[in-house]
C-alpha cells in the first residue's frame, strides 16, 4: 500500500510504499532528506511527525530523548508510513564540493590518513563528518569524520580504514592517487564539543573512531580549557593502533589529558598495556560526573552506553558518532 508523505517546511509531496522506510522512499524519488547511516545509529535523520500514523522500527539507544519522543520527533530512516503523514524533516541543499587528495599517508596497515584540499571553502564545526561520493558511483555515498578542527588551511584531514570488499576503502586503498578529485556532501552530524561545559570529559575512541575524537580534543586544547580529559582508545591488535606517539606527546605536554590504550586481542604477550576497552574504563574511574565522547562501531556504541548508563552517567552528557555501515 502506498500513502502520500508531505515535507514541512519545503512542501514537497511524494509517495511512500508501506515497506519503505522515509529516507529510503524520499531517496527514490531524487529527494535528499538529511541522513547519515541510514540504519538508525546516527540520528541525523531525525525529523517530527505533525499528522498521520506510522511505526517506528529500532534504532540506537538515546538517539532519541523521552522528551523528543514526547514531541513527536522520529528517526525517518527507520519510520514506516502507515497512513499518508505530514512530516518536519531537514531538506538538505544539493551542494556540493570537488575536493583534491593533497596527501595520502599510511597510519598502520589498515589506516590511511586522507588529506583533502577542496576547491572553495568547506565549512563544518569540530566533530562533524564529510559525505563522500565513491568515485565512479555518484548515487553512492560514504560518511568520514574530519579528524582535525577546522583551520586556516582549509585542509581536511581523515583516518580511513580499509574494509574487505569495501567500494570506497579498497578504491582509496589501492587506486587514489594524489591529484584525484573527490565530491563532497556538505558536512554534517552533531558530534561536536559542548559548549559552555566544564564537566571533566571521559573519551571513548574505538578503531578510526580515534579521528573525530582527536579533532575534538584539539578544540578543547585551542580554547585554552585545562579540565581533566580522560581518552580510552581501544583496537584489536597492535599493528592496529595508530597515532600512539602523538598521543603520548599530548599526555607529556598537557598534564590534564591521561592516555589508555587497549587491545582486545588477549593473546598478545607482547603488550604491556591494558586489554579490554569497556571493561577497562570500567575499572579505572567513577564516571557520573562526566561529559562523555564514545566514537566507533554501533556495537561498541551500545555496550558503552549501557555501562555508563549503570554508571549514573546522564542521558544528555553522553554523546556519540557510531560508524555505521552507510545504507
Ligand atoms: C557518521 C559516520 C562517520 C564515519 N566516519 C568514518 C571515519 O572517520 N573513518 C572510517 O574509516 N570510517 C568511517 N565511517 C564508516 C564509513 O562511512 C564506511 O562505512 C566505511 O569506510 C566502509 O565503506 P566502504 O565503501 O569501504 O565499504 P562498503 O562497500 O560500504 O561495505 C563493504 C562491507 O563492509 C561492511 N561494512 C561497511 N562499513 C562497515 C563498518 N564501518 N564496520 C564494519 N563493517 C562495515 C558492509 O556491510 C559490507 O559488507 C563512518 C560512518 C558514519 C556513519
Ligand atoms: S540516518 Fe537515520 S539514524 Fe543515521
């Protein structure tokens, strides 16, 4: 059964199948409602039901706060029509940027660092992410966190991890070249530093989930502020960590940012380090009173919340960017 969907503020009209979900039927029809993910880990596709039914399929933890369900917002990529709906939803601008990879160093064996000089100004606030088109594919999209705040060289600068089989990671990986053009989405997401706030921050960083953590970091340490920081930064193996001597340079240089990192392989004898990312922060703090910072896999996302959460950490001082697969 198809029903009718109409967009508040822009007024555009379009017609949804009853098995689609909002973004996924707006998409069809060449409309570019605001998401990220779309597989209900990021909550950039938030948007408010004014009228008509529809269900709500699952989506992440605390994407959506009890008062924002109590105002009717929904995540619209996994909200299905069940009678034609008048929806609030973010319509975004079709702009776009050509961006030229200036650099491309390796991080560890499956990290690239990827550095993009775009042809005109690229706005973004610390913490947000770029969307990419995979070359060659111009209806496919991939999402990547600016790893560094924005500065006067206009530089955006990533940490890229090759996937197996992955479209864009392997075409990075083993096809770029500096000089190769790159299309950007503008940048988007809510995963920036809070202002006004001088709760002590706990951070949480998994795999290149490191990259819009040390961006927001940065920012902290730009505007001067000395609360204590406290970064987890978990991987699998050793050869999977990277930026270990940059980030042992920020712990020597500004006492008030402490350091661990983990493996979660337990067979290596080799490392002296903790192992375990959860259950480490766990055993190294009483966190109720923290800002806390989570970036990685939505699995990890998840478990996370659920500890801090049995923590007394509250709902609105955890923030979070899972690295969903792109949908
Ligand atoms: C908001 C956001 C920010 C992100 N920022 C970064 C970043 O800074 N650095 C970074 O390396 N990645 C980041 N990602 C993940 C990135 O967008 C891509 O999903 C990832 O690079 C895979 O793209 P691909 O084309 O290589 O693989 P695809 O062709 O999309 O997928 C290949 C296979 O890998 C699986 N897969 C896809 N993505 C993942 C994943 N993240 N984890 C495990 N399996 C996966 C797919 O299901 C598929 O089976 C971010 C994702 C989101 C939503
Ligand atoms: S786009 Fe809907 S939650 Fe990410």
């Amino acid at each position: 059964m198809e029903y009718e969907i109409c967009l508040e503020p822009s007024g555009i009209h379009f017609m949804a199948d009853e098995r689609q979900n909002i973004v996924e039927a707006a998409k069809q029809h060449g409309i570019p409602i605001k998401h990220g993910c779309a597989s209900g880990s990021c909550g950039d596709c938030k948007g408010t039901i004014l009228s008509g039914a529809s269900e709500q399929g699952p989506f992440m933890p605390l994407l959506l706060l009890s008062t924002e369900r109590a105002a009717g917002m929904a995540i619209l990529c996994k909200l299905y029509p069940r009678s034609d709906l008048r929806l609030r939803a973010e319509v975004v601008p079709k702009d776009t940027w050509t961006a030229e990879i200036t650099r491309l160093t390796p991080l560890a064996w499956n990290v690239l660092e990827l550095r993009l000089r775009p042809e005109r100004p690229y706005p973004y606030r610390t913490g947000q992410y770029a969307r990419v088109a995979v070359p060659g594919r111009p209806d496919q999209w991939r999402s990547y966190s600016m790893a560094t705040p924005p500065d006067s060289t206009g530089e955006l600068v990533f940490h890229i991890r090759e996937l197996p089989g992955g479209v864009f990671s392997q075409w990075l990986f083993h096809a770029a070249q500096t000089g190769d053009a790159l299309t950007l989405g503008a940048a988007q997401g809510q995963f920036t530093l809070c202002p006004d706030n001088d709760r002590d921050m706990l951070c949480i960083a998994a795999g290149t989930g490191l990259a819009p953590i040390e961006a927001i970091i940065q920012e902290s340490i730009d505007l001067g502020r000395t609360r204590p920081i406290h970064l987890f930064y978990g991987a699998r193996k050793q050869a999977d960590l990277y930026h270990l001597e940059e980030l042992a340079r920020w712990s020597q240089q500004y006492p008030h940012i402490t350091i661990t990192s983990t493996l979660s392989d337990m067979h290596d004898t080799s490392w002296a380090g903790a192992h375990r990312l959860l259950p480490t922060v766990a055993a190294n703090g009483h966190w109720k009173d923290h800002e806390v910072y989570l970036c990685g896999s939505p699995g990890m996302i998840e478990a996370a919340i659920d500890l801090l959460l049995s923590h007394e950490v509250q709902h609105d001082h955890i923030h979070f960017d899972a690295f969903a697969p792109n949908g």
